[in-house]
C-alpha cells in the first residue's frame, strides 16, 4: 500500500484521479457507479475546496481507497 501526505484539497484531487485513471475508470463510470455527477467528480479531482467531504469519503472509498490520519507529533508541532 503506497501512503502519500495530503496537504490540501488539491493533492486529495490528484490523488483520487490518479487512483480512478490507474484503475481505469472514467468520470462517466465513476458516475455510474456512485450516483456522483461528473461535475462534482471533476470538481473534487481539481481540488475544489467547497466539495462536500462525504461525496469526498464517498468516492474515495468507491475506490478503494482508505484516508489515516495521523496525531500530530511533537517533532512536526517544532
């Protein structure tokens, strides 16, 4: 499993495009298969920062993709 950091809304969308294009599946069959319109897909993937977190979650986990979050460490509060 590849972690990657997510600092913002648009490295969660690269991420997400990056997943559904390696697993060959376009925005129409994303659609398809979630029932998320392909502008609000495309919008995510952009990294639009008004995106609703549970479509988010929700596409994220369509594809098979699983969000940690880590505690903030006493190194990284330095």
């Amino acid at each position: 499993m590849v972690s990657t950091v997510v600092s913002d809304p648009a490295s969660l969308g690269r991420i997400i495009r990056q997943v559904r294009k390696a697993s060959k599946i376009t925005q129409e069959d994303l659609e398809l298969q979630t029932g998320i319109s392909r502008t609000t897909i495309r919008a995510i993937e952009q990294g639009k920062e008004t995106a609703h977190i549970g479509l988010v979650l929700q596409l994220c986990r369509d594809l098979g993709m699983t969000l940690r979050i880590g505690a903030p460490t006493e190194e990284s509060r330095s």
